[in-house]
C-alpha cells in the first residue's frame, strides 16, 4: 500500500474533497491527486503533515542502523542537509551513514540518538 492508497482511504473514510485534504496537508490539489494515483510520491519535506493527517506513520519502521537514519528524518521532513547540520557533521558523512559505509562514532552517537527518538 503507497502513501498515497493511506491518504485515499483516510480521505474518503472523513468524507472529504481533494481539496480540502490539500489544505490540510499545505499542497496544491494536483499534489493529492499524483499521490492517489501513484504518479509521484511526496516530497520528504510534507510527510509530517501526512502523517499527522493520517493519524499514523504509513511507513513501516526499517531494521538496521541505516535504514534507521533515512526512515527517522524521513518522517520528520528533514532532508539530508538538515539532518547533517542538526548532526554537526556533512551531508557526505550522513551519506555513508546512511549507505553503510561507515558508522558513526565519539560525540557522534549522542547527536543520532537525538535523532532517531521517533517524534
């Protein structure tokens, strides 16, 4: 099930128009529609909002240190130079975090346990 089948279902479970979702949601109307129809998929910048229109994170919770990075500022709409700013390191570090490339250590582990609370 996308992201999109969760806010159809939510959508007509409340009775409510597109529109009104968008609004909900801060997007334009064609933005509902793509993502019902599973044309796009929602930008990481609007999934809390999804989220708190949905009453539930859509997105299963991942295994494993990396997923565990992209998952969590995934649902706080945080891209990847936010959360390495947050983080106090660069993007490239996030990066082979994320990838699995390298794992954080020292004063690093303090800042991602700061992330990886689920909000």
């Amino acid at each position: 099930m996308t992201i999109g089948d969760h806010i159809r279902k939510r959508r007509l479970d409340l009775g409510l128009f597109q529109r009104q979702v968008a609004a909900q949601i801060g997007v334009d109307n064609a933005s509902i529609l793509n993502w019902e129809k599973s044309c796009m998929k929602p930008e990481i910048r609007h999934l809390p909002a999804i989220i708190s229109f949905l009453g539930y994170n859509p997105l299963p919770k991942p295994k494993g240190f990396s997923a565990q990075l992209v998952w969590t500022r995934s649902i706080r709409g945080m891209d990847r130079v936010s959360s390495a700013r947050f983080l106090g390191v660069d993007p490239s570090t996030l990066a082979r975090w994320e990838t699995g490339r390298r794992k954080p250590f020292g004063r690093h582990l303090d800042a991602i346990k700061m992330l990886l609370k689920t909000p």
